[in-house]
C-alpha cells in the first residue's frame, strides 16, 4: 500500500514545536498516552454497551449507530484521501507513539491513515450523540475538553496532522446528527439493510483493518438488535453492580471469542490471497460482536445478573 503527501508549512511548525515540548518534559509522553485511551474504540464501545445493557436500549442503540457510523465514515475518507502520517514523511516529526507497535512504522497497513484522525472523531462521536440523547449543556462542556486533549495528543506524539483532528472534529459532529434523522425517519427493519449494504460498499476500495474490524462491528451489532426484537427483548437494570458485571462479562465475551476466532489462523502462510484474510477479520469481528449484543444478553435472565427481580426494569 502506498498514500498521498499534503501538507501546510504551518502544520509542520506546530507539530515540531509541540515534539519540543514532549522532548523538554520526557513525563509528559505517559500523560499523553493515557489521553489518547479515550479515544480508542474500547472507551465508546464501554459506553454503548453499558448504556444498551443496562439503561436503556433503545438510546444505546441510537448511540451505536450514530458513533460506529462515524467509524465507517470516517475510515471511508481515510482510504479516499490516503493521506500518509507526518511522521512517514517529514524527519523532522518523530512517531512517539505508533498506532501498532507490533508492525514497521512504514506499514500504512498496519499503521493507516492519516487523515481525518480517528481518535479524534470517536470521541468527538460519542459527546455529540450523547448530548442528542439527553440535551444535558455539560457532556458538551466535558466533551468539548476530552476532544481538545485528544486533538493535542495526536498531533503531538507525530501521527496526525492538525489537519486531521480538525477534519475528524467536523467528521464527528456530522455524523451523528445526520444518524439521528436517519433513525426518526426510519425503522430499523429499513434501515440497517441500508446501513449493512453501504458499509460493505466500502470494503471494495478501504483496504485497512481499521475498517475491516469496524464493518464486521456494526453488522454483528445490528444484526443482533434485530435478532433481540424478534426473539424476546432483555430487561435493562438501575443496579449500578448488576450493569458493572454485565458489561465487564460482556467485554471478556467478546474478547475471548475475538481470540478463538483468530488464532487457528495466526500461522497460516502469508501467501494466502489477501481477500482471504480479509474475510476473516471481518467475520471474526461480526461474529464476536452479534454473540456479545445478540445471544449473551439472553444470560441475563439468571440469578448472576438478576440479584432481584424487582429491580430490573
């Protein structure tokens, strides 16, 4: 795979003025890093589930779409642009902070993307999605801080351009506003077909994993709301506990199957057809995430999530 140079002069200033300022303050990095775990896909897929699971699933649902939307959107104008990350091709920016460490940093497969940030846009997602389904003035203001600090971060460890969170900002405003109209317009049996079919559409020309893993999500995600519907809803909980446990099973549910489903094909030859490999990333990603959204949640129906009756509600 190979990508794009664009660039401004003035972008390169800043981001080599922000590395000086890492630089001066080594302890800084650790903070940073901790920063840009907030805008991994974890931190908004933590939320979705513990609002679907727990609080309540039709709102959760509303936030799926709305934020693994801006995922496939936003990934969609990554493989569009091809924009190749500052560090790959300005000596003077240092990546401090690689998207995989496992892989060369000069593997735009493994390292994708530049433009927008992605990070950026999952969390600016999230906020805005949030504050549409309650209106409450201060996820806007907690939001508004999240993003600028996940915005400072990517830039400064070397992997985005200003450029990108600013771009991935207006990416994550968008998105879920144009969700939102979509879902009062439309019924899910009408609308997810859509969804599924436009998603897969980008799979013909979005060649990283990024996107394979997202496409598999948001398929396995709305499939297993329509397989809830039509076999019998789960009860969401006020217990805070109860929601806790639910979620933190849920997560190893997913991460378990996630594994299973990969690793007896870890140490397949590397001359298997790409398309291959792509099939199964997204099948593992779907698979794991309808089993977690879809089948588990009929688990909670026993004394480990139950606690007492009269609290579900």
């Amino acid at each position: 795979m190979s990508g794009t140079v664009f660039q401004f002069d003035w972008e390169i200033r800043l981001m080599e003025w922000l590395q000086s300022i890492v630089a001066a303050n080594p302890f800084m990095i650790y903070i940073i890093k901790a920063i840009t775990q907030f805008g991994e896909p974890v931190f908004s897929a933590l939320i979705i589930a513990y609002i679907y699971w727990n609080h309540d699933k039709r709102k959760g649902m509303r936030i799926a779409v709305d934020v693994l939307g801006t995922m496939i959107v936003n990934n969609q104008i990554k493989n569009i642009f091809d924009r190749m990350r500052p560090y790959m091709t300005n000596e003077t920016i240092e990546c401090l902070y690689p998207v995989d460490p496992d892989y060369p940093l000069d593997d735009i497969f493994r390292q994708g993307y530049s433009f927008p940030s992605g990070h950026t846009a999952n969390v600016t997602s999230i906020f805005v999605s949030l504050f549409l389904q309650d209106g409450k003035k201060i996820l806007l203001s907690l939001g508004s801080i999240l993003v600028f600090l996940i915005c400072f971060a990517r830039v400064a460890v070397g992997v985005h351009y200003p450029t990108d969170v600013l771009a991935a900002v207006i990416v994550g405003i968008v998105t879920p506003i144009v969700a939102e109209l979509l879902q009062d317009k439309y019924e899910p049996k009408i609308l997810y077909p859509v969804i599924i079919l436009y998603t897969l559409m980008g799979v013909l020309f979005c060649m990283t994993d990024d996107y394979l893993s997202c496409t598999g999500i948001i398929i396995g995600f709305l499939l297993a709301d329509l397989y809830d519907e039509r076999h019998g809803s789960f009860k969401t909980t006020s217990n805070k506990l109860r929601g806790l446990i639910r979620t933190l099973f849920g997560g190893i549910i997913f991460l378990s199957i996630s594994y299973l489903m990969k690793y007896p094909f870890e140490h397949l030859s590397a001359d298997l057809p790409q398309l291959f490999f792509r099939f199964l990333r997204l099948l593992r990603y779907g698979t794991a995430t309808f089993i977690t959204m879809g089948v588990y949640p009929r688990l909670f129906r026993y004394n480990i999530f139950r606690f007492n009756e009269k609290e579900d509600q």
